[in-house]
C-alpha cells in the first residue's frame, strides 16, 4: 500500500508539475528520477537497516531525505490545490487554462521552504511546555506534584547521542518529582543505538524515571530493550504500579503496556488486574503509549492518563487523519468522560518522516493541582 501511495504521487508530480514546466526533455527526466529516488526513502532506509524505521545513514543524509520527501509531499498537496482552483476556472470560464511555470517555480520553492522549517522543528531539542492538571481527589500533600513528560524520544541517527544529552541536561535542569517516558525511545536495534541512548542513564528525579514500552520497543526487540532500559536506571512500569507516600497522602502511578503486545504473544494489557493493588480512594496517573483506549481508563476510575503515540499530528490541519486513528485524540489536553488525557506531540518523532508544522514537540512539566475535597 505506501508503495502505491508513492507511485501515485510520483505520477501526479511527474505529469501535473514536472512535464507542463517549459524545460527541456532531459531536464525534466532528471527532475522525475530525482523525485522517484526521495521518494524510496523508506526503500533506502530498509536496505541500510533492514527495518524502514530505523535509516543508519549519517544524520546529515537522513535530514536531508527527510527535507527532500517532506518537500514533495507538500508540493503534492499544493499541486492539488492548484489543480482544484483550475478544474473551478475551467468550470466558471467554459475553457481550461494552465497554470504559468511562475507558479509552479514558487509552490516549489514554499514546498522547499516549508519543509526546510518542518525539519529543523523536528529535530530540535524541545522548549519546555508547562499544563497544570486539575485531579479531584488529589491529597493537599501532593498539589503542585510535578511530572516531566517525555516521549517519543525516537533515538537513531537522527536524534543521536548528542541530542539525547541535551534533552536529559534540560530535563534534569527542572529539578522535576518524578520523569515518565511514555514509550518509543528507540529506533534500531541495541547494537545499534547502544552509544546514543546512553545518555538517558542521567536522567534524575525526586521520585525517580519510570519508563513504558511504545510499539517502536516490540519492532526492534521487547525484551533486550526493557532490559537494557532497566539497566540505564529507568523503572519498568509495564503492566503495575507504584504507590507515592507524603506525610500520609497518597498518589498512584501506573503504566501498561503498549497495544502491540496483542499482537506479539506477550503480557496481555489488563488495567484492571494493574489497578487491584492501587489503595482506595488514592488518584491514579496512569502511562499509555497510545491514547485511544482512554475512555477504558477512565471507566476504570483513572484521573489522569499520560500517552504520546501520534506526534501532534505533525501538521496543522493533517493532524485530522492521526485523529481518526487514535479514537479521536491527537494532540493536547481532553476531557474523557471526567478523566484528563493528556496526549503530548513528543520530544522527538519517527526519523521517516521528521516534519513539524505547527505540530511543535514538547518537554512536558505537568503540575498536579487539588480540584476537589481531599
């Protein structure tokens, strides 16, 4: 399918943007080749890796595929646009008129530059994002509670071991009661991303760095990565919970583990079993990589669930369709049947396609606050 979906894409830049341009024949082969190799992207990323989610490429070479694939794609979506607005012209008019190559030369040039912004937002280390959460319930011990969220850490050669280093200088600079990594810290296997992950073994909190799986750990190996992810000092948190104490109050934190365990014969996600040895009446945190199974959460008496997964949605206005993939949630702060969710776009994202625009990543300090008796 995403083969077709680039073929067809390939097809329309090639006959509604490349052959109406008033260029000789062979420039214009040249452009079409050029066009069809960006667009193998994931092609070239299996090849060097076996896996399409993890290029070992140099990072250089991986941003630049990105800048040349996010940029076609942009320039599809423009000239589809164009193509629309012509179809209207002809329609109003009685007679079809072609664009002049002044107009395709600049949707190419704000495709380039677009993707050229969107590159750069994605690979940045994050700016800090501060949400304040309401939490009926929440002992008068724990308001003001602080969370560091990260997510989505996505480490490869595009987001190596120097860019892990400053996330976790940044981080630890917030001085944070607790740090949750809500999954997809990695892509590529551990032989491979061994050096860049190290970094994450700085990592510090007053209550310490929990960690749950996303569905990237279950591509590269489960259990090698939870593992070694134990051994960096991050605490499991799949499938259980832990019980904060202050002077007498309580707050649960509880993680699961990612959907994609359904479908890889490992430890089936029961929230219910994971929440029978939380203490009564304390509120529940709880980390999902994924956030569509929140209104289950919620029927299950959870105050707030933390999950990452669908990276903002990328880009302002596309963010529709991770929407309608993710039961409706994509980016931010939801009500869900009482219980806060809270989807964060990620510190980083996917190096497949690394574009944000208007979608921006996150270093996330959620601050837990009373909103109700005690």
């Amino acid at each position: 399918m995403p083969q077709l979906i680039f073929g067809l894409t390939w097809l329309l830049i090639a006959t509604r943007f490349i052959w109406p341009l008033e260029l000789p024949l062979t420039v214009k082969i040249v452009m079409a080749v050029l066009v069809l190799v960006a667009l193998q992207f994931h092609r070239w990323s299996e090849l060097s890796s076996g896996s399409v989610f993890s290029p070992e490429f140099p990072r250089p070479v991986v941003a630049l595929f990105n800048w040349a694939f996010g940029a076609i794609v942009l320039l599809m979506l423009l000239q589809l646009l164009l193509d629309a607005g012509l179809l209207v012209g002809a329609l109003i008019h009685g007679r079809f008129v072609g664009a002049p190559d002044g107009v395709r030369y600049g949707m190419a040039g704000l495709a380039a530059v677009a993707a050229a912004i969107g590159v750069q937002q994605a690979m940045r280390v994050p700016p800090l994002r501060d949400v304040e959460v309401g939490i009926p319930g929440l002992p008068r011990q724990f308001d003001g509670y602080t969370i560091l969220q990260l997510t989505d850490l996505h480490i490869s050669r595009l987001f190596p071991a120097s860019w892990a280093r400053a996330v976790v200088e940044r981080s630890n600079k917030l001085g944070v009661d607790l740090i949750a990594i809500t999954g997809d810290l990695i892509d590529g296997t551990l032989d491979a991303r061994r050096a860049d992950i190290e970094p994450l073994r700085d990592l510090r909190a007053t209550d310490g760095v929990y960690v749950i799986s996303g569905n990237h750990e279950y591509i590269f190996g489960y259990s090698t990565w939870m593992a070694h992810f134990a051994a960096l000092g991050l605490l499991s948190l799949e499938n259980r919970l832990v019980v904060l104490e202050r002077d007498g109050g309580r707050l649960v934190i509880a993680g699961m583990t990612d959907q994609a365990s359904r479908r890889r014969g490992h430890p089936v996600r029961d929230l219910a079993a994971v929440l029978e040895g939380a203490p009564r009446g304390a509120p529940v945190v709880l980390l999902d990589h994924q956030p569509s199974d929140a209104r289950h959460a919620a029927k299950s008496g959870v105050a707030l669930q933390l999950s990452g997964h669908t990276h903002g949605g990328l880009i302002w206005g596309l963010d529709r369709l991770a929407a309608r993939a993710n039961a409706g949630f994509v980016s931010g702060r939801y009500d869900v049947d009482g219980m806060t969710l809270y989807v964060n776009n990620g510190t980083a994202l996917w190096p497949g396609f690394a574009l944000r625009l208007g979608r921006p990543s996150e270093l996330t300090r959620i601050t837990l606050r009373q909103a109700g008796p005690a």
